[in-house]
C-alpha cells in the first residue's frame, strides 16, 4: 500500500481520531465494456485503483492482465474533522504503456457510514460510473468494498440500538419491541385488507368469464342453429332445381349429428368442471383446519413462556408488557395465516382465470370457423335463389 498527502501519519496514529476504514475486497467484471462485443473477447486490464479524499490518496497494487482483481487492502482517512458533505472518490484504472485509462468511479459520501462500526459493517459491491459511456455499452463492473468507522465515540452500530442498550430492563426492551409489534400488526391487517380485496376483484372477474362464456356457449348454439337451416335450405333449393335433387333428399338423412356431438361435449366439460371444483374446494377446507390447528397448538405454547405477574417497580405489574408483546405476535400471526389463505384462493382465481381464457379462446376460435364456413354458403343460396326466381 502506498499513501500520498502530508501530516496524516500523525493523525493515523492516534486511537481516539475517528478513522473512515474502507476494505477494497477487489473487482467483478471491471473491463472497458465497449470491449466486450469483439470477436477476440473483452479486454483484460492492467486495474489498480485510487482513493481520495481531500489531499489525502491511497492507491492499491496493480493486478495484471485481469477483469476479477481481488486486492484485499484496507485504507483509513481521518474524518474527525471533516465535513458531512464530503466525498471519498474511488477511481479504477487501467495502467498503461503512455498514459492511463478511466475505467469508471465510486463516489462514498461520508455522511452515509459516519455512524456504522467498521466491526459490523458488511462488504456491498458498488457499480463503476463513467459518464463518457452510454446506455448501450454497458456497465464498467463493480467494486467489492466493506466500509466503516473505527475509533473516536460510535453512537451506532448497523445494527441501529443504542450502545447503552444493554442498561435497560425486560420491561423497557418489552416496550420498544410492543411499538415495532404494533406497526408490523397494523402493516399486516393491512395487507389482509388489500388482498382480500384483491380476492373480492379476481373473483367478480371470474364471474363474469363465466358469464361471457355463457353468452359465448349461446352464440355457438345459434351458428348451430344458423348451419342446421342452412342444411334444410340448401335441402330445400336442392328440391326446386331438379327432380335428382329430390331423389337425393329422400336418400340422405336430415338430422344434425355435428349439433347432438358439441352439445354432448359442453356438458362433458362442464361435468368435470364442477368435479374439479368440488375437488379444490374439499382440499381447501382441510388444509384451513389443519392450520387453526397449529395456531391454537403454537398460542399454547406461547402462553407458556410468559412470565408470572408480579409487582414492578413503575407501578404496573411485571409481565404485563411481555404479554401484551405475545398478544399482539399471536393475532399477527393470526393474520398472516389469513393473509396466506387469501393469497392460495387468489392463486386458484387466477388459475381459474387462465383456464377460462383458454377456454374462450377455444370456443371463440370454434365460432369463428362456424361463422366463415357459413358465410359462403349464405351467399350461395341466395345466388341460387335468384336464379330460381329468374327461371
């Protein structure tokens, strides 16, 4: 590691500075992106990168012919006085015959990891920005960076508590954690809320698939009933032509099997459909009942674990505040169990839903051909009945 800047060896040196540490793990797919379309591969740098704030610069080993280095060196600067605004600069660089290549930067505002303990900070890779880029080329790659504070008075952790938490009693800690129970409490009912809702919309559309489905059903019984006429008028116009068209009348058959066979086919399906459903519905209810099962076996459980009430030293009894933090786990559990029903049935409505669509699809794509395989044969009788009329 190499360091540049004047009288910060001093500074480094004092324990009770607070010190900006940042771990520079190394880099992931960190090339010049423009590189990456060619026929002989993307080009593999000579990376090294450099670190600054203010006057003082670090700057890292150089790993040849790379796109994956991996450094593992850790730099500190001295923020005791430094300004919240500040920004520690971490360029990445190609090291070259002449003259260098930016590759892309990371730009660490100091603001952001003042108060995070280096002991407990946890390494996040950080995209490369280059402005002379565009969109189309592509990112630079990133860089795998653990940051923290190390000396001087830390007011928190990442963990987000007070150092002094440990100086609170049962009762305090039950009484931070009732507040954050509540707002999760509250976010789930709400959440119970909207997915009923969701429900509540899935199925109304579902009914009125079903209706459309109906009303399509209708309208491949009227073609039906349009090609069955169109049979017996062809018949008919048949007779009038000629005496062989009658002799040809009284040898063929007059009803409509293709009728009889769909007919027969919609309550076949519409059978199996409602087995299907009765199906679902009996697994439904089992897998309800084997849930309120565990929920009574788990708020038994529970009711265990509370401590007996006793005198407390704030004039309320001892537990109280355990108990009310239980209560309010075991109706959030409660909902979340419903939240997970509601999602299964909204699951199934959306099965549903596709399976109706296919459905209408089908039976659209089937009316479709009734109505273009009818449409000459309209325009032939009437042609024939013309000529009919004209002779």
């Amino acid at each position: 590691m190499s360091w540049f800047g004047f009288g910060a060896q001093e500074e480094e040196d004092d324990p009770t500075r607070r010190k900006l540490v940042i771990e520079l793990y190394g880099g992931r797919d960190v090339t010049d992106p423009r590189t990456k379309n060619r026929k002989e591969g993307p080009q593999f740098c000579d990376l090294y990168c450099k670190l600054r704030l203010g006057k003082l610069q670090f700057q890292t080993e150089v790993i040849k012919r790379a796109m994956n280095p991996i450094w593992q060196q850790t730099f500190s600067f001295d923020i005791e006085e430094v300004s919240d605004a500040a920004v520690v600069e971490v360029t990445c660089l190609h090291s070259g015959t002449i003259s260098d290549q930016f590759l892309g930067e990371v730009r660490i505002p100091i603001c952001d990891h003042r108060d995070v303990s280096f002991e407990f900070a946890v390494q996040h890779w950080f995209p490369l920005y280059n402005p002379k880029l565009k969109k189309k080329d592509g990112s630079p790659g990133e860089l795998g960076m653990r940051i923290g504070v190390e000396g001087g008075p830390l007011a928190m952790s990442n963990t987000g508590y007070d150092v002094d938490m440990d100086d609170r009693d049962a009762e305090e800690i039950y009484e931070e954690a009732n507040a954050v129970a509540a707002d999760a409490n509250a976010s789930a009912h709400r959440a119970l809320r909207m997915a009923e809702q969701t429900r509540e919309i899935g199925s109304n559309t579902v009914i009125k698939l079903r209706e459309q489905g109906a009303q399509i059903g209708r309208m491949q019984s009227d073609m039906d009933t349009v090609n069955n006429n169109m049979r017996q008028s062809e018949r008919k116009l048949r007779s009038i032509e000629s005496v062989w068209g009658t002799m040809a009348n009284t040898v063929t058959s007059t009803t409509n099997k293709r009728h009889k066979k769909k007919a027969q086919q919609d309550r076949k399906v519409m059978k199996n459909r409602k087995k299907a459903e009765k199906k679902n519905r009996k697994i439904k209810e089992k897998q309800w009942e084997e849930r309120k099962h565990a929920d009574r076996y788990n708020s038994k459980a529970r009711d265990h674990m509370i401590e007996p009430a006793n005198p407390g030293r704030r004039g309320f009894e001892q537990g109280s505040q355990e108990e009310q933090f239980f209560t309010t786990i075991d109706d959030t559990d409660k909902v979340v169990d419903q939240i997970s029903c509601v999602l299964d049935d909204i699951k199934n409505i959306a099965l549903d839903t596709g399976l109706e669509i296919q459905e209408h699809n089908e039976r659209l794509d089937a009316l479709a051909y009734d109505v273009n395989k009818a449409a000459p044969r309209m325009d032939s009788a009437i042609k024939r009945s013309r000529a009919i009329l004209k002779g």
